[in-house]
C-alpha cells in the first residue's frame, strides 16, 4: 500500500504534463506588483503555442470602469510572441489621501481572450536618501547631511521635494 502512494504524485505529475502539452495555446500577463504615478512601468504579455500574429489591447482601468492608459502591442513570430508595452499613469488619476489604498485593472484583451491583473497605485514617484557626515551623533552636536531625490529607477529628479526635521 505505501508502494502504491509513493507513486502517486510521480503519476499526477505525468498527467498534468499530458494535459499541459494538449494545451492549442495559452497567453500570461506579466505587470508589477505596484504602479507608480507619474513613472513608466512594463507590462508583459507572452503567447505560448502561437501561429498567427496577434494585436493585443492593453487597458488600465478603476474600479468604476474609468481608463487611465490604453496602448496596443503585437504579438508576432519576430518578437517570439513575447510583447512588451509601457504604460505610464498619470498622478491625476490618483487621490490626494496618502492613507487610501488605490488599486487599478490592467487589462489585456486578444481575439477572444481577456487577460486581468489588480495592481496597487502608488503616488510615490521615487526615493528620498538622507546621508550624513558621521554615523553617530552626541547631543547638542551639529548635523551634517545632503539629500537625493530619485526615481524609482534610481535616476535624479528635478523635483522640489518639502523635507521637515523637528528635534
């Protein structure tokens, strides 16, 4: 009996592989796990078992249905039907409340297909590194410091950027 149940995953995994390989042909959308306002973010869509060029729309969408961003990419035997499109949110799109979570739908649809992702939207357009001359600091000692503002693929911004200390 033991025999026969240190096989069985061997033999569901021999037939999952059948069924896999029966598959005509099937399509993923890869996205971010956040989109950030204001910066350019890459969503992936990649055919499996393709013949034929194929355009593929891609919405970004509310909730309520409202677009943010729309762009067509293709998916054709020259890319290996694998197709990357940018899309870039506008922060009009975003609330002011930074406590509110915001999510948005991509949407990706082909000839017959409909493929969807919810995402996070993040206002945040980059990072903000605080650096200072010494690592430790004893009372009534000044600070020494230096601000960068980046983005989110570590280039600098030329953006005013509020920074408050209170002591």
């Amino acid at each position: 009996m033991s025999r026969y149940f240190s096989a069985l995953p061997f033999l569901i995994c021999v037939q999952l592989s059948f069924h896999l390989t029966a598959c005509k042909q099937f399509f993923v959308l890869m996205a971010p796990n956040i989109l950030h306002a204001g910066n350019e973010e890459a969503i992936v869509i990649q055919g499996h078992e393709c013949k034929t060029h194929q355009a593929v729309e891609i919405f970004v969408k509310t909730f309520q249905d409202k677009q943010m961003y729309k762009t067509v990419t293709y998916l054709n035997e020259s890319n290996n039907f694998l197709a990357t499109a940018y899309i870039n949110i506008p922060p009009s799109f975003l609330t002011s409340d930074v406590n509110e979570k915001q999510y948005a739908i991509v949407e990706a649809k082909l000839k017959n297909i409909n493929l969807k992702k919810v995402i996070l939207l993040s206002p945040d357009i980059g990072y903000i590194f605080i650096q200072t001359a010494k690592t430790i600091y004893t009372p009534n000692q000044n600070v020494d410091y230096r601000i960068f503002s980046t983005d989110k693929n570590m280039d600098p911004i030329e953006q005013r950027v509020e920074i408050m200390l209170e002591m």
